[in-house]
C-alpha cells in the first residue's frame, strides 16, 4: 500500500519489531507482507526510555515521513518523527529472536512462530489457497455445504475415529454382556468425530446437482510421520450426473486454478520459501535434491496435461522398471493387486511420466465399499491425482448407484446396514450416476509451499501425543 503513497507524505503504521539496528534502524512489520519497512529513527531526538522499549517482538506505532532509501534492500523507508509503544517484549524471554531456528524448536512455540518469515509465507499461501477453493467452485455452478463433525458412520470403513461421548469414562453404565450401554450417552448411540463429509455431500448432491465440503476431518490414525495429521481439513465434491471421467477433468481443472491463483497473487512469498528450499537443499546430497525449484515446479502442474493411466498399466510399469528389479523400493512390487505407495506413485511422476498423473480403475479389494464396481467384477471407477515430491494428493472415484450392488459390497465387508439405511435411500428414490473427490488441503498447502513437513503448513497440528495450544 505505501508504493502508492507520494513520496514525502505523512504516514503513520503498526507492526512487530523484526529487528533493530544501530539503535536506529527498526525492521517492522504487520504480517501482510514478506517484506519488512525500515523506519530510520534518530535515537538522540527521543527520550533513551522509549528507545529502551524498541526491541524484537516488541508492538510499535510509527508516525513519519515515507523517503526514498539511501540504503540496500529496500526502495522506501520512514523517517521517524513519533512513536508508540503498544506492548513490550522481554529481549531475555521473548524466542523469535532474529537467529535462524529449527522447525521442531518453532513447533514448540507454534503460538508465536507466525511472526517469522516462513510461517507468515506459508500462512498467506493458506489463506490464498482456501479462498481459490471456494472462488473455483463457487465460479463452477457449486453450493457449499457443512457436513457434520459428530456423526455415527465410517465413511472410509477404516475404524480410526475418536469417540464423543459423555459417559464417565471410569465408570460408564455397562450392559447384562458388559459391553458399553451407548443407549445411555448423549446421542443414544456410539458416535465418532468424522473422517469424511463425503455421504452426507452425497445425499446434497443428489438434490442440489454440485455440492462442495471444506471443512475439519480426523483420524485416529497413530502415523507420527511428516505426511499425517490427526486433525487436518478436506474438501470434498460431490457431483450428480457425473461419470469417472467428468470427475477427473473436474479434478485437474480444479487443482491447476487453484496454483495458478497463488502464482498470481503470492509471488512475494512464494519467491521467499523458494530461496528457503534452495538453501536447505544445498545441505543434502546430489541425489536427494529436488530436480525443479518451487516455482518451477508449481508451473509444471499448471502448464501440463496430466497423464491418465489405468493401475493395471501402472502395476506393469512398476514391476518392470529398475529400481524395482534392484530391489530398490523398500515395498516391492511383485503382483496385481499390490496398494501402491507413496515411493511407487512418485516414481510414476517424477521419473516415469514426468507430469503430473491421475491413476484410475483400481482393484476393488484395495478401495472403499461405496465406489462403483467395473463390469470385469474386480476393479472399481477409482481414480487418484498423483504430483511431483507428494504421491498421491486428491483420491476420489464415481459412486455406486445401484443399489443391490451397493448392498451387496455392505455385507462382504461386514457394515450394519441399518447404520447407512439413509445412504442406501439414495439408491431407492431417483437414483443416478454420482463421482466425487477428496483432497487433503494440507498436502495442497505442504505442495505449494515447499515445506517438507506437514505440521508446518497448519496453524496448530495435532498428531500422535501432541494437542498443545
């Protein structure tokens, strides 16, 4: 906003001390920008108390005159004719100091890590990121919905939820069985945070045409890996009237608007964790480096047609390339059938194809219960977008909309029918082809950012052992 100021105005701002020089340079900065505005303070024309105050992580209010800079690294600057303290920070005590710190350290204090330069980076391509989504879909002729957080059903099937429940956790009231008495809890019955908003949108979209979720999911999942989370955030399409194919130009179209949204609108930042991903790799070996630069790498799903390939090809493909036949994966590939990893789907990307992929028709046995199953009887209308140093970013897949199949997949696994009476309801009253999607917004973010640990693109992450703050 000052670039747009005449030179020789007045202005008066407020921000965080990033630095202080000379006991006149201070570096400040409100969490706008990456950059930080140098105010020139003459420290013999103010009070040596008020000088005393001026320290890192310290909340000032600058009145000046804005100048061209004499020095390096900046164009403008303000002289500085007044300021205000508006709250103290303790050099001894205060942990930002301006020295580089470890990701786990900043973790430690993830309250207070947004006021470096990487966190406030990656929290503005968050926020550019979240606000593309919603401008995408809403563009795109959908209606966003809220799904619930508490509900009774297992959309992925997997088991891995937390319980709600206000019954006694020492002494809950027991059955004749001395089973858990759930008719007693507060909803009547056994009830989890949810995995997935995708049924529930479902059922939306068979009303409303084009439904979208964005919004938490959990897992109890104990993975205390850089790539999980047990609190993270979904957005989740659902589109009546949409065959597998539909689907997949859906969710490249999508993903390629969404980058190409923070390529116009955060290059500052992006530029910033750029030179921060240069430095850190130039630590590591040749081999383990990243062949494409951030916005290189950014531009190359942008720019290219993603690659459609069955899993029965790609399971060819695997099975017959090098580091499989040299034992270098750790998960060989030996047979159809085999649940691909995140070493496969990368290899796939970045070495095979060399764009981004989408893999579909994938064996039924290895996905879940509600995607429509292919006329051989053994793979399902599956598909998965695979990216450049992540694997797999957006699964998804057209839906079962018959209803005896659907019923008949529900017993084989075991799921009580009478817990999903409403899903199935869908099959029973104006049934119709429906496909949908899936993507973790975390890995979107931890992709468009560059960071290599996933705990570091959310505000605050819950995983295994850890729900500080």
């Amino acid at each position: 906003m000052l670039e747009k100021q005449p030179i020789g105005d007045t202005v008066q701002i407020e921000g965080w001390v990033r630095a202080f020089r000379s006991n006149r340079f201070i570096a400040l900065n409100d969490g706008s920008v990456i950059h930080n505005l140098q105010c020139v303070i003459d420290f013999e024309n103010f009070d040596e108390s008020v000088i005393k105050l001026i320290t890192v992580g310290s909340a000032l209010r600058i009145k000046g005159k804005l100048v061209e800079s004499q020095g390096k690294g900046q164009s403008l600057e303000i002289q500085v004719e007044d300021v205000f303290v508006h709250g103290t920070a303790d050099p001894d005590t205060y942990p930002i100091q301006p020295k580089k710190h470890s990701f786990e350290f900043l973790r430690e204090k993830a309250h207070l890590r947004v006021r470096t330069n990487t966190f406030s980076a990656v929290m503005r391509v968050r926020s550019a990121l979240s606000y593309a989504i919603h401008s995408y879909f809403q563009q795109n002729g959908f209606f966003y919905m809220h799904t619930p957080i508490v509900t009774g059903s297992d959309a992925e099937g997997a088991g891995e939820m937390f319980r709600v429940s206000t019954l006694d956790a020492k002494n809950p009231p027991l059955t004749n069985e001395g089973e858990v008495k759930y008719e007693d809890d507060f909803f009547g019955k056994e009830t989890n945070l949810t995995v997935s908003g995708q049924l529930e949108a479902e059922t939306y979209a068979m009303g409303l045409g084009k439904v979208y979720t964005f919004g938490p999911t959990f897992r109890a999942e104990n993975s205390n890996t850089s790539r999980h989370l047990a609190e993270f955030w979904m957005i989740e399409p659902e589109m009546a009237f949409y065959e597998l194919d539909a689907n997949m130009d859906l969710a490249e179209d999508f993903i390629k608007y969404t980058i190409q949204y923070v390529l116009d609108h955060c290059m500052d930042d992006l530029t910033f964790l750029e030179k921060r991903l240069l430095d850190e790799e130039k630590t590591k070996p040749q081999n383990e480096r990243s062949e494409m630069a951030l916005i290189e790498k950014l531009r190359f799903v942008v720019d290219n047609n993603f690659k459609r390939v069955t899993y029965t090809e790609a399971i060819e493909i695997l099975r017959n390339s090098k580091p499989n036949k040299k034992k270098k994966f750790q998960f060989p590939i030996n047979e159809w059938g085999a649940d691909l990893q995140s070493e496969h789907e990368r290899f796939l990307v970045e070495k095979h194809f060399k764009c981004p992929v989408i893999l579909f028709d994938y064996p039924a046995k290895i996905k879940a219960f509600y995607m429509r199953l292919n006329e051989d009887g053994k793979t399902v209308r599956a598909m998965d977008v695979l990216f450049p140093g992540i694997g797999e970013i957006v699964g998804g897949s057209q839906r079962e909309e018959r209803l005896e199949v659907l019923q008949q997949k529900i017993e084989e696994l075991g799921i009580d029918e009478k817990e999903l009476w409403w899903y199935l309801d869908l099959r029973r009253f104006g049934t119709a082809v429906h496909s949908g999607f899936g993507l973790g917004f975390e890995r979107l973010v931890l992709f468009a950012t560059g960071m290599g640990n996933i705990r570091d693109v959310i505000p605050y992450p819950r995983t295994p052992q850890n729900a500080e703050f």
